[in-house]
C-alpha cells in the first residue's frame, strides 16, 4: 500500500510530553489543590500484570468530558475505591496513537454519522511501558466495544503481510485501502475498581497532528468507564451523578480529524466542538 511517508513519526517538537500538571483550585468544600501527579500519587498503585485480569476487551463504555476542576473534585472521594496502575514508579502515562482510515474518511463517517456498527484501526504506543500494539475497535449493534489487538515490535505506521492477516481476522473491509490520518498524544491515569468489574481511564493533555496542523485540547479531561457489565457497581458514575457532568460520546480520532480537516463533515460533532472552544483554555491551533 502507498504510506504517506510524512506520518512515519512525529518531529522531535511533537513528540516532546512533558507530565501535564492541573492547574490548583481554590480550598474548600472538600476540593483538592495540586496536581493531578500528586493527587493520584494517593491512590494504592496496581501494576501492569496485576491489571491483565481487568483487560475488559469486550465491554461497556461510558464517556464523560469536563473542565479539570470537576475531575479533581470527582478523584479526591474516590481514593479508597480504586487502584491507579503504576507503570516505572510513576502513574501519569503517555500514549501516542496513529489512526489509519480511507482516503474519503469512511471509517470517520461511520461515527460521525453514529452508525450503530463501527470501527477504528490505530496503532498505539504505550510510551512508558515500550509496548505498542495495532488495535482495531469495533462497537456493535449491541452498544458494547471490543478491541481486538495485535503487538508490534514497533509502532505500526504501514501493514506488513502478518498485519494485513491479522486484520482479516477483525476488520470487515479492506485493509489495503488504509492509509495514516492523525496522530495523537495524551497522558492517562488508569484506574482500577476494587471489584476487578470496572476500569476507568483518564486522559488529559490532549493533542492531535497532522502533516501541517497541530491542535491541543488544554484544561480539559476526558474519563471513560469501562465495565464488563452495567450491573457493576461504580463510585466514579456515582460522582459523576453527584457533580451533574452527563455521559456524552468523545472520540479522540472524530475530534481531531474535525478539528484539523477542513474538508470532513462536521454536522453532528457541532455541538461537542463548540463545547470545547467554551472549555478548554484554548484550542489551539498551531
């Protein structure tokens, strides 16, 4: 397949990550000022193997986006519930993800039509750890996700033979048809549920590259719930309820291929985009 050789790698600019620090909040009513490093430094750590019973592969997803004063507020009551994983000592860790889609952006369509039935193919690297792996998303009918991966030796920005049979196996349309799209980095908490039912993911930093554009998502966090079943009790939903922050869809490769792409429909994802301009610090454009 033809790769667009300028997606190999970020620049060094690009990928320079540096721990992203929360802005303090003011004292009172139980809030926490600092960090979030050091607020999660307060939660009992997990490590990597431990957290292979918790992989969740096939599951139920529930996304919420909100300021980070909201997510310090949620995170300083939920300490005795969960478990941060804990990755080299520390527990903010850095992904960087390149996404492959068509040249027409079907695979960008699909949920930005949310289609029922979807997918997404990315490789992603789990900077802290030295893992990567090509994953394929897929949320069915049914509005559970499973995520199939594969690991690499190295991130994937092209499809060697046991890629291309691998997504075979997983991925219902042509994989000859990819090409790279958009990279994108952020920094994540990994939360843990004492129960083993439930993980929560955090991620902050946000920031999306293309050939010629970059665009960063400042003061804004993005958690999703992750449970194999809705029964599983959640004191992270519960906070959510509390703190009136309402579930809605965020998908880091819609908005930053509508953040960056001039030429994509923007229709449905209106709304979210114009959320962001009100929220973030900035979305900035470089």
């Amino acid at each position: 397949m033809k790769q667009n050789t300028w997606m190999l790698y970020p620049t060094q600019e690009q990928t320079h990550l540096k721990p992203w620090i929360l802005p303090s909040v003011q004292a009172g009513d139980g809030e926490f000022t600092g960090s979030l490093e050091t607020l999660a430094a307060g939660f009992e750590p997990i490590s990597l193997q431990e957290m292979e019973s918790v992989a969740l592969l096939d599951r139920i997803d529930t996304k919420f986006v909100m300021p980070v004063q909201q997510l310090l507020k949620a995170l300083v009551a939920l300490q005795t519930e969960y478990r941060a994983l804990e990755v080299d000592g520390g527990r903010l860790n850095h992904y960087r993800t390149l996404y492959f889609d068509t040249p027409d952006f079907a695979l960008y369509n699909l949920h930005a039509n949310e289609r029922a039935d979807r997918f997404k193919v990315r490789s992603r690297e789990y900077l802290d750890s030295g893992q990567s792996f090509l994953e394929v998303k897929h949320r069915t009918r049914k509005d559970r996700v499973i995520k199939s991966r594969m690991p690499t030796e190295r991130p994937a920005v092209w499809f060697d033979t046991d890629a291309q049979r691998w997504l075979k196996e997983v991925f219902p349309y042509d994989s000859g048809t990819l090409e790279s799209k958009l990279w994108n980095t952020f920094t994540r908490v990994t939360l843990v549920n004492k129960s083993t039912c439930e993980r929560v993911t955090i991620d902050v930093d946000l920031a999306f590259y293309t050939a010629r554009r970059i665009a960063h998502l400042d003061g804004i966090a993005v958690a999703e719930v992750k449970q194999d079943r809705r029964s599983c009790p959640s004191s992270f939903l519960a906070q959510m309820r509390a703190l009136r922050v309402h579930p809605q869809g965020f998908s880091k490769y819609c908005i930053g291929t509508a953040l960056l792409n001039d030429q994509v429909k923007k229709n449905s994802l209106k709304a979210r985009l114009l959320w962001l301009e009100r929220n973030s610090i900035g979305v900035q454009h470089d």
